[in-house]
C-alpha cells in the first residue's frame, strides 16, 4: 500500500473516531440535560405537594365593635332652688377657678355664680354625672349601659336639685368603658396594652387598656385615652370601635406549625433542602399566627405532613 493510501487511511479513522466521540458527548449532555429536568420537575412536584409561602413580617389586626360610655373628672353646679341662669361663657369655653360664669335668678334675685374649678365650661349636663364619677371595672354591669341621659333646655326653669352646668378637667385624659359581644376567639388581651379607638365614626388615635373582664357574656373593657378629648365633651353613649394589634412578626398559616419534641417550629424549603426552625408563637387568630424564628424570605412549608426528612 503506498504512503499516500496510508496516510489517508489513518485521516479517515481519526475522523471517525472524532464523529463517535462528538456523538457520545451529545447523547451523555441531553441525558444530562434530561435528568435535571426530571429531579427539578421532581422537586417542584414535591414543592406543590407541600405547598410554600413566603413568610412576610407584620402583624394581626382585630376591630371589636360595640358601645361605650364617655367618663370624664367632672364637677356639677346642681340649681339650690327654681330658677333660671343666665350664662357669662360660652359653652365649651376654658374658666379658671373663682372665674364669673353667670347668675342664678329666681324670684327676681341674682346670684352670682363662680367657678369651683379650672377647666371647660358647659350646660350640656345629662344626669350621669355622679353615677359614672371614679365608677371601676368591677362596678360595671349590663344596667350600666341602659342608663337613660337626661335632657334639659338650659334655657327653660331648673328644678331644685337639678343639674344646671358642670366644669370639666381637661387636663386629665378621657377614659371610656366599653362593651362588646363575647368574643369565641379574640386577641390576648393585656393591661396597658395599645390600641386604636374609634367613636362614632371619629378616630382618636391611640388609647390604652387599663383594664378588662369578661361578664354577663360580654366583653367589658376600659380604655384610656392619651389626653383629653375635646370632642367628647358633650358625648356620654357612643358607639365604639377598638382596633387590637398582635405583637410584631412572620406571619405563617397556623397548619404550619408543628411540635417537633419539646419544640414548635416550621419546616422551611432551604434550596432544595428542608430545614425545621424553632419558632416562638406570639398570637394566632383566624388561622394566621404571629411566630418569632424565622429569616427574612423564608418559604414556609404550609403541609407539613407531606414531609419525608
């Protein structure tokens, strides 16, 4: 055989052998390919089985809704015999102590009239007054909120006895009791605890509980606001709305939570690992807790029963 015949032998057989392994390479890279796709098509599978969500940082909201009745440091001029008064300040008005509101008439005589205290002026006096001054808790029952206000022209004659203007502390803070439907399944209640306060339709703001019980299957608590409210001056029956907030966290499906021993924690997707992390449960209400243990993003596994460790 020539040199040449060789030569092109050899090319020939090299060019083969190169084709073979080009071909091997692909066929091993699309099984490559193939089997990646199955363990991820695998591991999303699974991932669905489990069910995931995000664990998002934040905490739960409750309104209750019911009646409240205004309390207030008040102080009541009570009419010392028929008559009439005639009024030196407007309603609503600030009085220092010793200052002239007015006269008393009755008969043709005038009595001047001074204030006993500083502090706002008004005839708007309902008859509640002495009943709800320094009232507690433990005072509170259902007759409570059926008192019946009493109304008066303070224009027309006063009967002896009968409430003519009160003078109002405004530097003390308003406190209102309040009472809502029995609650099946509420947010932990504390002393001292923040909360929003809405009174007909008007937002306060921020009020503390100062105290609370259970009674009469009602929910009786007493709030205290943080400073005086000039808008509820001559506000005694309101209708109320407390807004209750958990304590700061992630917020997790409650299915979520297991006991694993002695502790309770979450089973979290960790890249394609599943990891248990303690947790602390801070509140749990309509199906959602409150827990502290977790990262920023972690996916929580919501079926915690579909894990196989």
């Amino acid at each position: 055989m020539s040199d040449r015949l060789v030569r092109n032998e050899r090319a020939r057989a090299r060019k083969s052998v190169l084709k073979l392994a080009v071909v091997i390479a692909i066929i091993m890279l699309a099984g490559s390919l193939v089997y990646l796709a199955g363990r991820n098509l695998m591991f999303a599978y699974n991932n669905h089985q489990r069910d995931t969500v995000l664990a998002e940082y934040g905490a739960i909201e409750e309104k209750l809704q019911g009646q409240g009745l205004v309390l207030r440091n008040e102080s009541v001029f009570n009419a010392p015999t028929t008559g009439f008064f005639e009024n030196m300040v407007s309603d609503g008005g600030k009085v220092r102590i010793n200052a002239l509101l007015g006269y008393y008439i009755n008969r043709g005589e005038k009595k001047s009239l001074y204030a006993s205290a500083s502090g706002l002026f008004t005839r708007q006096v309902d008859g509640l007054e002495g009943v709800l001054q320094n009232v507690t808790l433990s005072a509170v029952g259902p007759e409570t909120f059926s008192y019946r206000i009493q109304h008066h022209d303070p224009g027309s004659e006063f009967k002896t006895g009968q409430g003519v203007y009160k003078i109002v502390d405004n530097l003390a803070p308003t406190r209102l009791i309040l009472q809502f439907p029995e609650q099946k399944e509420t947010l932990e209640l504390k002393k001292d605890q923040p909360a929003s306060l809405t009174v007909d339709g008007t937002m306060l703001g921020e009020s503390t509980v100062i105290d609370f019980k259970n009674d009469y299957n009602k929910l009786v608590v007493l709030v205290e606001t943080d400073g005086f409210k000039e808008e509820l001056l001559n506000k005694r029956q309101v209708e109320a709305e407390l807004t209750l907030k958990s304590p700061s966290g992630y917020l997790v499906p409650e299915k979520s939570l297991v006991n694993h021993g002695q502790e309770k924690g979450i089973y979290c997707v960790d890249g394609e690992e599943i990891i248990f992390r303690p947790v602390q449960v801070l509140a749990v209400k309509d199906g959602t807790a409150v827990v502290e243990g977790l990262d920023p993003n972690d996916m929580v596994i919501i079926k915690p029963d579909k894990v196989k460790l």
